[in-house]
C-alpha cells in the first residue's frame, strides 16, 4: 500500500491523531433518474390511468423484467417485503409450517413468513461469505419444513446448486430472495433464476429504485396465477370474478411505480457492471492487507456489491470492530463495524425474542393447533452471531470513482496498518 511519491505511505499518522485523511477527493453525487423515467412518468399522467390492472408499465415492465431473466412469468407488486410474502404465500402452505432460511437478512425476508402463520427456522451461515449454508439448512429440515428462503446477500450469490439439491432429495421447495442481488450470478447464471420462484425489490437502497416495489419470476403456472390473486385480494380479474376463496392482500404496483422500474431496466447492466468493476479494484488492493479477510467468489459466479463487506483479524490487530470503524471514519471512509441488521443476527429481535408478532399471543412461535413451540435463544446460530463482532460494512455504489476506491483502500490500509502496531490492552498493562 506504500508509493513511490508517498501520497499512498500507510504508514502516515492516523486522522484520529491528528494526521491527513486517506480521503481526499468528493464522491460524485449519485444520479439514478432521469429523462427516460420524466417520459414515462409523462405518459402515465397523460394516460389518466394508474391502476396497474388498466394500464402500461406495470405490465410492460413485468413482461421486460422476465425476459431479461428468461423466465416465463413476473409479478410487480408493492415492495420487497411484498415479494417475499407472496412468494411464500404462493406455496400454500400449512399453518404451523417451518421455513428455513439466513439469520443475516432484512426483516423483510421474515414478515409473510409469519403473516402466513409459518414458523421461522434460523440455519447458521458460512463463516467465509455469510450466506445461508446448506449443511446448516439440511441439518434444520424437519417433517414440517415446507420452505428454505435463500438469501443471496449483499450481493454475493448463495451456494444454490446445494440449495437445490437438498429440495430434490427432501421435496422442499427453495424460494431465492434475491433483493440484494440484480446482476450477480452464480455458476454463470443470473441469481433469481433457479429456485421455484424468486423475488426481486425497488426500493430506495437497491441497485435499481422506484423508491419502493418487488418484483416475482417464476416458471410455474400454479405459482404466477397464485401469485397474481395474493396481491390482489383474491379478485380473480382475469377470469371477471370478484369472489376471493383465500385470505389476500392488495400489494399492488401502482403505474407510476411502474414506469420508473420499467426506464430502470435500461440502466441496470450500466449500474452493477460498474460497481463490479469498483469492487474488484478495492479487492485487488485490500488482498495485500495483513488481517484483512474478502468474501470468496466462487468460480463462474460475479458479486453485484449491493454492499462491499471484509473481516477483521481482530487477534492480529488488537483492536474491536468499533475501535477500527472509528479510526476509518477519522480518515473519510465511511465504513460501519457490523452489518447492517441492527448489530445482530434477526432472531435477536425483540419480536422473536418476546414470540410478540402478534397482540396477546405467541403465534405462531407457540400453538396448540400445530404442536409448535419455538424459541430463539442466543447462540442459535453461532457463526452469525460471531460474524458481528468482526466483519465491517463499506457502502459502494455506482458513482464512485477510481479515485474514491483508491484513497478509501489507502485509508483501510492506513487503519490496518497502525491497529497491528499498537500495543494490545495487555501490553500495555
């Protein structure tokens, strides 16, 4: 990390004593939206129709979205919590039913979980790429396991080909929640297209935005027309019925939703190509530091960075998590110790915590009807509970620059460099 002309010399005072900060050069301010997305605004407004079912770009955009993945079938809805619970909706399965998946995801992973009256199971993560791992999630498999939910998380693709073939061998289906996921792959394959069905979210933080919206694909007839009632209230309108025979809800994508999703389309090749290549720079550079520990990328897979995340060898530095976002955030890298989950795995919640997902009972943690009685005690999961206390969250989008990646890879450095040399609490005793 050291240059020839000293700019880059890691060895340089911290800013937290009082040095120059590794950053040096203003991000570019972010622009995602623009005349193609002020078009077909226009033309909503001009349509005077915004109710998806009697207009343009929800259709349109479910019709472009699927044949960017090749699959059959998507369906728009509200947002990507919206997805997640008509994905697992679609499945019908029986109250009580346990569905597998990560305890490093959004809440949103969880709410049609247990909407639907499921139990939530929290299987460990790999310690290298904290994605679900799929010995944990076999090992989790019970008679009343009716689902495992893959995250592909921050943008790095799960190991689906295990994934899948633990449904084969135990008839469980696998739902991919890929909303941290536009353009990664996976063994050369675009993630969301593997699983039964999938699902996909616009809202503000994703590589693409409407500000909020979800989207489904799937191949599955049963599973799209099912899909297509549960965000509608169960009004069968292909069909001119209006006689729900399930409980539904209205997740519906309004038009407007739809024509800034639709005129994202054409930007979302342009967006995660350029964070990959940004990524890729900072992983060249932080694989020459000591104590510095990357996700592994599987062979024939791409990470999308939805976010960039490493490890601290925290023996080696002698410092906490916090001590060393401190002094990065001294040098202008607005790195965060942790992830992004509230400081600890989602099982960890007050609502799993106190089975409080709904007023004045335990359901579905807890029911007589089903024979459940499911807790979440700490330790649960000890690899993702370990994984707070070392890994470190770099936020990393489109409009960086060479320069950006560049000085914020000299400031970890800087940061690494000085951590390893200082004494330890012990030694300094």
């Amino acid at each position: 990390m050291t240059r020839a002309n000293g700019k880059f010399d890691v060895t340089q005072k911290l800013a937290i004593d009082g040095g120059r900060a590794a950053v040096q050069t203003p991000i570019p301010p972010r622009k995602r939206h623009g005349e193609l997305e002020k078009r077909y605004l226009n033309e909503v407004i001009d349509s005077d129709t915004l109710f998806f079912y009697l207009g343009a770009k929800v259709r349109g955009l479910e019709r472009r979205f699927a044949s960017m993945y090749g699959k059959k079938y998507c369906v728009a809805c509200a947002s990507g919590t919206a997805a997640v619970h008509i994905a697992v909706a679609s499945l019908q399965l029986p109250p009580g039913s346990e569905v597998i998946t990560s305890p490093i995801t959004d809440m949103g992973t969880l709410t049609g979980i247990l909407y639907q009256g499921l139990v939530p199971v929290f299987a460990d993560v790999d310690p290298h790429t904290l994605n679900l791992d799929p010995g944990a999630a076999r090992a989790a498999i019970t008679p009343r396991t009716g689902a495992i939910v893959v995250v592909h998380h921050a943008g790095l693709a799960a190991d689906t080909d295990r994934f899948l073939e633990i449904g084969r061998e135990t008839g469980v289906r696998v739902i991919e929640d890929s909303a941290q996921a536009y353009g990664c792959e996976y063994a050369g394959e675009p993630v969301g297209t593997r699983g039964c069905i999938s699902c996909f979210s616009l809202n503000h933080f994703k590589h693409i935005t409407a500000g909020s919206g979800g989207m489904i694909l799937t191949d599955d007839d049963r599973l799209r027309y099912y899909a297509s009632l549960f965000l509608d209230k169960c009004y069968q309108r292909e069909e001119g019925i209006r006689n729900p025979f399930f409980l539904a809800t209205n997740y519906q994508m309004t038009e407007m939703q739809g024509a800034v999703a639709l005129a994202q389309l054409e930007r979302l090749a342009e967006f995660t190509e350029r964070r990959r290549m940004l990524g890729t720079r900072l992983s060249e550079q932080l694989a020459k530091i000591d104590g510095i520990t990357l996700q592994p990328i599987a062979p024939g897979s791409k990470h999308s960075y939805f976010l960039y995340l490493f490890k601290l060898d925290l023996e080696a530095f002698g410092c906490s998590a916090e001590d060393f976002a401190a002094a990065l955030q001294g040098e202008g890298v607005h790195a965060k110790a942790h992830l992004l989950t509230g400081g600890r795995p989602v099982y960890l919640y007050d609502i799993f915590q106190n089975r409080s997902a709904y007023p004045f009972s335990h359901y579905p943690f807890q029911s007589q009807d089903t024979g459940t009685d499911r807790s979440y005690p700490r330790g649960l999961c000890p690899v993702a509970e370990d994984a707070f206390s070392r890994w470190m969250t770099l936020e990393l989008t489109e409009n960086y620059t060479e320069q950006n990646i560049d000085e914020i890879a000299f400031g970890i450095g800087k940061v690494a460099c000085h951590m390893a040399r200082r004494p330890t609490a012990s030694e300094r005793r």
